[in-house]
C-alpha cells in the first residue's frame, strides 16, 4: 500500500468493530448472512418489503458498510488495515453488487453505493494479489459451493 496504519486508523477499525456489536445491528447482520438472496429489485421487495423489519435490517447493513467503505474511499482509513479486519464488506458486497445498478436506475441516482463499489473493487484487487484464485472461491462459498468444486 505505500503507507503504514497509524494509531488513529487502528482505533477506527476498533470503533467498527464496536458499532458492529450494536444489539439491533447484530440481528440485522445475522438475519442478512442468513436469509438474504435477491438479485432483482423485485426479489428485494418480496423479501423485505418497505416498512418491515426485514427491510429495516437491509438498509443498516448496507448502511453500515457503505457509510465504513466512504472512510477507506476518502483516505480517512488505512486500506489494507481495513480489507485484513473486515472481510464481511466482502461478503455484503458479493450478495448486493447485482442489486446496484438496479438501484441507480431506479432512484435516478448515480452516486448511491459508489464507496462500496470503489473499496470493493479495490479489496478484490488486494485479495487476487495476495492469492491469485481466493476471490474466485470466496464468490464461489457466497453463491452456496462446496469449496474445491
């Protein structure tokens, strides 16, 4: 990366983590990695309609890793220290990242999920570095395959 983490980028991480243990944000994350799978708008509206809890949970953990992805997009956190601690972005990104463009169109809006977009984007660069065939397995665990298949 060029730079080294600093304190400030190690207790913004803590904090993360800390936010991350929040009560409603821990059923929120738990109900996402469990039951979440749309890939159209349509699919989203059938699994959490607007005004439900399920909807509720969606919006703050995409929130969540949107608003965490604007600081690693806006220099305020380390890069690296984030993608080494925060391998769920990850996994959000994966189960999401066809839902984006839909969600541009739709709200006529080009800006929304740009920092999720560009760190994502950035993480898999990182991770393919580190090991040339590791995101290809890691979408392949998120989609549902055995490892190894």
């Amino acid at each position: 990366m060029g730079t080294q983490a600093t304190y400030d980028d190690a207790n913004l991480i803590l904090r993360l983590y800390e936010l991350r243990r929040e009560e409603k944000l821990r059923k929120a994350r738990e109900w996402f990695g469990r039951c979440f799978q749309a890939t159209t708008l349509a699919e989203l509206e059938k699994l959490c309609p607007r005004g439900t809890e399920e909807n509720a949970y969606f919006r703050m953990v995409v929130g969540y890793w949107e608003m965490a992805a604007s600081l690693v997009a806006s220099g305020v956190l380390h890069k690296e220290l984030f993608f080494e601690n925060c391998g769920e972005f990850l996994f959000v990104w994966e189960k999401t990242r066809q839902l984006l463009p839909q969600f541009r169109q739709f709200s006529k809006n080009p800006t929304i999920g740009k920092n999720t977009e560009a760190v994502a984007k950035a993480f898999i660069e990182w991770l393919n570095a580190q090991a040339p065939e590791a995101y290809a397995a890691y979408q392949g665990m998120v989609a549902g395959a055995t490892p190894g298949q």
